[in-house]
C-alpha cells in the first residue's frame, strides 16, 4: 500500500487534468512543428499562422467530429443499458450464486466485468462499478469478511480488453467504409499509395482475427485466476457500506396526465426498442459484406445499444432519466476530442507525421526483422500515448495515421499494427485513473486502494499481449 499511495502521490504532482495535458500537447505539438517542419526559405512568423490554421481545420474536421458524436453515444447508452432492472437483477443473481468470500468474488466480478467490456466499454465501464458495489453491499448485509479494494479492481478489469472489443474505437472506425483514406489523406502519401489502401477492415480480421480472439481468451481465463489467487492471499475486513441509491430505492408513484402517459407507456416504449433492435438486426443480415462481419460499424452499434437501453428500461421516462445520469461521463469527450483532432491537423499538414512514422521505420528497419519489431514498439508507445491522451478515440485521431503509415512502409499488415495499438491503449487504462473516475464515485474507494491490484492486471496484460504479437 506504501507503494500505491506514493505512486498516487506522484501521478497527481506530475500530471494535471487530461483538458490540461490535452492543451500541452497543442503546444508541444505546435513548437516541433514550428522547428522542424519550417521549410528554409518560409519566415518563422508566417510558418507560424499557417500552423495555426492548420489546427484550427483539424478542429472541425467534419468526418472527426461524427466521430466524436459516436464515441459518446456508445458510452452514454452503455452507461443507461447498465442502469436498466434486468442489468440489476443479472448483478444480483451472480453476487448470490458465485460471491461467497474474496476469492469468489473476484473471480466472479473480473470474469463477467470482461465479457460485458468486450461488448461495450460504457456498459461494462459502468456495469463493473455496480457490480462491485453491490458485492460490498451484499457482504456487509450478509457479514461476509471481503477485501473492497480487490473488487473495486475487478470491476474496473473490463478496461483491460474493451479495446480489442466490439466498441473497440478504431476497430469500429476502420470497418467503416472510407475511414482509412480519409484520417491517410494530406498525409504525404502517394495517390497510388491511398488507392492502395483497403476502403475498411473488417471485425473478421480484427476483433474476431485469429490473434485477438485467442488472446481475449487468455485473458478471460488468467485475469479472473489472478484475482481470485489475489483474493485467497488478501486481509478481509467486515464491511460498513451502505447501500446505495443505484437501483435501491422504489420509484415514487408519478401523477400522470393527458399525453405524458405516452412518456410512462410500456407499450409504447417496448414496441419502439423492439422496433430498433430489430432494424439493427436487418442492417446486420442486409449487409452485402455480412460474412466479413463489416455490418459491425459504430452506427451499428450504437443503433443496437439504443433499441436494448429503450426495451429495457420499459418507458421513455425512465430511459431519458438514465440518459441524464450517464451524460455527464461523456463530457470530456466531447470537449477533448476536438483538441487531438487539431493536433492531428497540425501533424498531418506540416508533414510531421511523415517525418515521426520514418523515424519509426528505420528504427526497426534496422533492427533485421521489422514484421516482429513493430507491433511491439507500437504497443508500448500506444501505452505511454494513452498516459497522457486517455481516450481510445482521442489517440487513433493522434497516433493512428503514423502507425499505418509506418506499417505501409514497413509491409507490415495494417489489421495487427492497429491491434497492436489497441492492446497498449488497454495495457495503461490500469495505470492512467482517469477512466476510473466512475467505478471510484459509486464504490466509493480512492485510486490508491485499487492500483496494486490494476498494476498487477496491467503486469499480466503486458506479458500476454507481447507474446501474442510475437507468435502471431
């Protein structure tokens, strides 16, 4: 524990807000820019401005800017589909089944927290939190020993595999028809080269690849067994927690008149959730690439998480209610993306982008084997990215045109070189708390109860991940 308070201690002194380190970035960004892309015969004071609306394009990039949209949606409607009764009464019946001491418990929370992130990072962001507070809510009515804090970090477990999932950021992005050339184009490379590009990467060769699925399953299995060994060789205490007002306290009756009974009607709200779950799953078997899985898009998705979160919440009243606790996650989404989104203007039109991804190819270029080299510099860099940019959609808009450009140049395959960013993302989402910020309110716990447990997860996470992109 001395450890992890110091560690906190000193990620705290060093690292301001992630809007703050967004807007540091700007500026160092801009500063290389300024010095190194400068051509000899351009004065520093007009190179300058250019720069400046460089970034000021790249805030409004339209493609981006949906893309932020969607990225907020997909957590926002998770955060609602885990407020819904039926995620509550799943939590409870898992926590009676399987939860009987520390040991257990992890197990059971790490296990299903990973299989819910893997579907959705929003959903399973916020359905581990609940899912470990009302495990310390259940040992504490029940006088069950528990060691919190282990919980605490199986809840937040999910984040170590949601970018190798379904909602994964740039997974989703690069099956979308066109992406690729678009986030490529004022990049430096060739007409030829853009033609050359594939128009999407479908999840048959990412998220459902060979690599991926087999190291999801690694992780399914060694991640829930690491805790629960954790868990067998960790003090309990006897909990005071009381319960919390999630899912806890009865609705009071509401005096409905005139046409807010549509508001509150079952009927209607069923019928309309039905109605979108069945179109996503129309778009699904209508896709002319259906097999490829490329029917998988984050409309797609977010299309999908609406219909459920409507049908299950069981009335528009209760669903906009949902919305309005989970909006407020989504802010810094809303408010960051557009600053990374400049500092990519700013990269890819100075040319920065293209002298950073040669860099990377003659490093491994001179290591004798680019094809296994690569992947793992991308890995680590992805992770040290995601310390200070701690957004899966945030860092593709930043590091995703120098990995494919480097893996083009390097005949890398592009469906492992972005793998390969995702699994660094994931890796420091263990170590970078901004994400835990959910799972810390509703349990209750502070950061440095629940890094010992995430940096041993994240230690897993390294070997297992480095391996993969070895063997595969």
């Amino acid at each position: 524990m001395r450890f992890s308070e110091k560690f906190v201690h000193a990620f705290k002194s060093v690292m301001p807000s992630p809007f703050t380190i967004a807007v540091l970035l700007t500026f160092l960004t801009y500063l290389i820019a300024l010095f190194i892309t400068k051509q000899p015969d351009a004065s520093y004071a007009g190179y300058a401005l250019k720069l400046l609306t460089f970034w000021e394009s790249g805030l409004w990039t339209g493609s981006l800017l949906t893309f932020t949209l969607q990225m907020m949606l997909m957590l926002v409607l998770g955060h609602a589909l885990a407020l819904t009764q039926p995620a509550d009464r799943l939590i409870r019946s898992f926590i009676r089944s399987f939860c009987r001491d520390t040991a257990s418990a992890a197990f059971t929370v790490t296990f299903i927290t990973l299989m819910v992130a893997w579907f959705n990072w929003g959903l399973g962001l916020i359905f581990g939190a609940i899912f470990a507070r009302k495990t310390g809510e259940y040992a504490a009515r029940q006088h069950i020993p528990l060691n919190y804090p282990l919980i605490g970090a199986a809840g937040y477990s999910g984040l170590m595999v949601w970018h190798g999932g379904i909602s994964g950021s740039s997974l989703s992005k690069i099956a979308e028809e066109g992406h690729l050339r678009k986030i490529m184009e004022g990049t430096g490379l060739s007409e030829q080269s853009l033609d050359a590009l594939p128009a999407a990467i479908g999840y048959n060769e990412t998220v459902f690849g060979s690599m991926n699925l087999t190291l999801t399953a690694v992780l399914l299995v060694a991640m829930p067994l690491l805790m629960f060994w954790l868990g067998k060789r960790c003090k309990p205490t006897l909990l005071n927690l009381p319960t919390s007002d999630l899912q806890s306290k009865k609705e009071q009756p509401v005096v409905v008149r005139g046409a807010e009974r549509m508001d509150h009607s079952r009927v209607l709200a069923i019928g309309f959730g039905l109605m979108v779950v069945a179109m996503a799953f129309y778009r699904a078997i209508d896709h002319e690439h259906s097999k490829a899985l490329k029917f998988i898009t984050p409309n797609w998705i977010n299309l999908l998480l609406l219909g459920l979160a409507i049908t299950f919440h069981t009335s528009f009243f209760r669903f906009l209610q949902a919305i309005q606790k989970a909006i407020s996650g989504a802010s810094g989404i809303l408010i960051q993306f557009p600053l990374y989104f400049g500092i990519m203007g700013i990269m890819r039109e100075s040319g920065l982008i293209e002298l950073i991804s040669g860099g990377f190819v003659e490093m491994c270029a001179r290591s004798g084997s680019p094809e296994q080299v690569y992947p793992i510099l991308t890995l680590f860099s992805a992770g040290l990215v995601n310390v200070f940019v701690p957004s899966g959609g945030g860092q593709w808009a930043v590091q995703g045109p120098i990995i494919v450009q480097a893996a083009l140049h390097l005949n890398v395959p592009l469906a492992k070189s972005i793998m390969a960013l995702a699994y660094g993302d994931q890796l420091t989402n263990m170590l970078q708390p901004f994400w835990a910020l959910p799972l810390l309110g509703i349990t209750g716990l502070k950061a440095k109860e629940i890094l010992p447990y995430t940096l041993l997860l994240m230690a897993l996470g390294i070997v297992v991940f480095t391996i993969g992109l070895l063997l595969f």
